[in-house]
C-alpha cells in the first residue's frame, strides 16, 4: 500500500503487453499494516527484537513515518467500521484486488498469523469501489500515469 510506483506504474507496460502479473511479497510492510505499531513498538515484536528493522524503526519517528502511522490508524478505523475486519486483512485483501496481482506471499510466522492474514479471501469481495475510493483517499499515493510525451497509446503487443 505504501510503495506502488514500481508495480503499478513501471512494470505496467508488461502487465500490458506480456499479460504478466505481479507477485507481492512484504505486503503488510513488515507488520506495519497490522497496526500493531499504531501505538508504538511492543516489547517483543519483530521492530523491537530484529537488528535488521533497526532504521524501521528509526523511519518510524520522522515526520514521513508518523504519517505512515496516521495512514494506517485511518485504515484500521475503516477495517473495523466499515469492514469488521482487521487492518491486516484489509491490506492484503487491497493487493489482491489488484488485477495485475497473480500472487500475494503471507509472512506469517505464527498459525494465528496465516489464519490472521486468511481472512483476506472473505474482505475481497467487500472492497467495493466506494470502499477503494476511501482507502486512495487515505494514502493518497495513487502513481501518476506513465508520461507518454504526445505518442499514441500502444496496445497489448505494443502496437499502434
């Protein structure tokens, strides 16, 4: 949800023309989209005990990583309400929809957690498009369209 230049602006020529889709992998930012950090970093989390998410953590207090927290309290807001579900389903749900999406790898690293992150199968086909337009509305990070300079658009086999 956080970074989507790449999938779905750059490779977007190749969805196009080769009919290829995209594997997702980190959909849930490191644990990030679970709100599990909405409050801070609880003792015993992977931020909080892995070496690696050292400068995770340390992102998390600029001005940039606060707003990814306000982002995400926004989404479990509407996880709950709308779709009494978790931010963590929704997230995965929201990768999914993508038609250019052929595959979402879990992370899980517990039972609770596969099963957590399973709900997104039953949260699809509720992410209705007001639903969607509520969520860009909370990222606010939708890419711009490919500049094509004035040329033509090219269809799937990069034909005029």
């Amino acid at each position: 949800m956080f970074h989507r230049e790449r999938p779905e602006k750059e490779y977007d020529p190749l969805y196009r023309k080769y009919g290829l889709g995209t594997t997702t992998w980190s959909s849930l930012a490191g644990g990030l989209l679970t709100g599990k950090y909405n409050d801070g970093i609880p003792e015993g989390s992977r931020f909080a005990t892995t070496p690696m998410f050292k400068s995770t953590v340390e992102s998390l207090q600029t001005e940039e990583g606060k707003e990814k927290i306000r982002k995400v309290k926004e989404l479990t807001k509407l996880a709950a309400d709308e779709l009494q579900t978790t931010p963590g389903a929704l997230a995965l749900a929201w990768v999914a929809k993508n038609p250019n999406t052929s595959t979402v790898i879990l992370g899980a690293s517990t039972p609770e957690q596969l099963k957590e992150n399973l709900k997104a199968v039953e949260v699809l086909p509720r992410l209705t498009e007001e639903i969607m337009a509520k969520i860009e509305g909370i990222l606010k990070n939708k890419p711009s369209p490919p500049i094509n300079h004035g040329r033509p658009a090219l269809d799937v086999y990069g034909r005029l």
